[in-house]
C-alpha cells in the first residue's frame, strides 16, 4: 500500500481475500462495463462468486440517464477560479450525488490540456496550464471520494482532440509528456485516484494499453 494512502490499507487487504480465488476470466468479466447508455450503470456481474457488479458511470457536470439530477459548473470553470475551496466543495457535492444515485464508480474527472480552444471537451477538463489542471484534479479527486464513490482519472494519456480519438496517434517527447500532459495524473495518483480510464490515441504510434514503459 502506498504510504500516501494508509486509510487503504483494511481496503486492500479486503479486495486480496475477496479475488484469491478468481481466475483472469473472472477479473476481466467483473471489470469490463457492459451495457453503455443502456441504463443508469455500466457494469457487469459474477454470480458464480456472488459478486452483485459495480455501478460504472458519468457525466462531468451530473449524474448521466437519470432523472432529478443537480447540474454543476464545468471543470473549466471552477479551475478559472483559482479557489480550491471551491474545486474541493463541487468535489464533494458530485460525489455524494453520484453515491446518491446508486453509483459506485464516478468517471471522472477528466485532466487532459485544453491544447487548441477547438477541442470539444475542452470545457470538461480544468484548462491548459498542466499545474492548474493538476491541483484542479487533485482536488476534486480528493473530495469526490470523500463523497463516498470511487474516481476515475481520464483518458490517459493523450486525449487532447475528440475528432479520429479511436485513430489518431499523439507524437510527444518525453520531457513534454511527463511536464505537461502526464502532469494531472500525477496530481491525481498522488490524491489516492481508484482507478484510471485509458485512451483510445496511440501515444508515439503504440497502442496505449500495451504501453508498458511509460511511467508518470
């Protein structure tokens, strides 16, 4: 367990027992979403373990698909404010929203560079400055699951256009990668993030999730 994240520990430990028996079968059926935009969760069970499934979901502003949802500002415009009480008080409130609503695991929040003010999904993240957008994130990570759901760091890595995103590959050097675009993952890592989303780019031409030489 990381020494930054002690309180885990009991977590940890609990997860350990509940998978000793699990095959890679398993795991990968209990950790692969189904069912996308087809209901509240994005999920899937094991009832041979007695596992009930994971309540997966987003959006960046609410709670998507259901209804009597509160709508907050967008990452953009709580990083524009340079308040963490603020980023840290829309943390904590999406977090007990989604928990509210029946969902475990929050997908989000998204951190990668408003790099061109084209990018559609600029407004979900926290702006173009990699330390702005890494405190934003470490901040609403921290709050959001003090609000009692699991975060979820996204995309790593390289996400910064929405257009050919399943195609495109991001060609960046070390030094910029690990300053700036890997920057808010870091922040996020360092908040005790659950998990994180990959991206579909293909960072210097190889596909992320056989990226195994990239560290943060």
């Amino acid at each position: 367990v990381p020494d930054f994240a002690p309180a885990w520990a009991t977590a940890y430990q609990k997860a350990r027992d509940l998978i000793s028996n699990y095959t890679i079968e398993d795991k990968v059926n209990i950790t692969t979403a189904v069912g996308w935009e087809n209901g509240l969760c994005g999920a899937n069970i094991a009832p041979s373990k007695n596992f009930s499934g994971l309540c997966l979901q987003d959006s960046p502003l609410a709670v998507r698909g259901v209804d009597f949802t509160n709508v907050f500002p967008a990452g953009i415009h709580v990083a524009s404010t340079w308040n963490r009480a603020l980023m840290r008080a829309r943390g904590l409130a999406l977090g007990q929203e989604f928990k509210g609503k029946g969902v475990n695991i929050a997908l989000g929040p998204m951190m990668n560079m408003g790099r061109v003010a084209q990018g559609g999904r600029n407004w979900e993240g926290f702006g173009a400055d990699p330390f702005l957008a890494g405190e934003s994130a470490y901040e609403t990570v921290l709050c959001l699951q003090h609000g009692g759901v699991q975060s979820c760091a996204k995309h790593f890595i390289n996400n910064e256009q929405e257009h050919f995103r399943a195609t495109e590959t991001s060609n960046v050097d070390d030094r910029t990668q690990h300053e700036i675009y890997a920057h808010p993952f870091l922040r996020s890592v360092m908040a005790g993030i659950s998990s994180v989303m990959c991206s579909y780019s293909k960072p210097s031409c190889v596909v992320l999730l056989a990226f195994t030489s990239f560290e943060v």
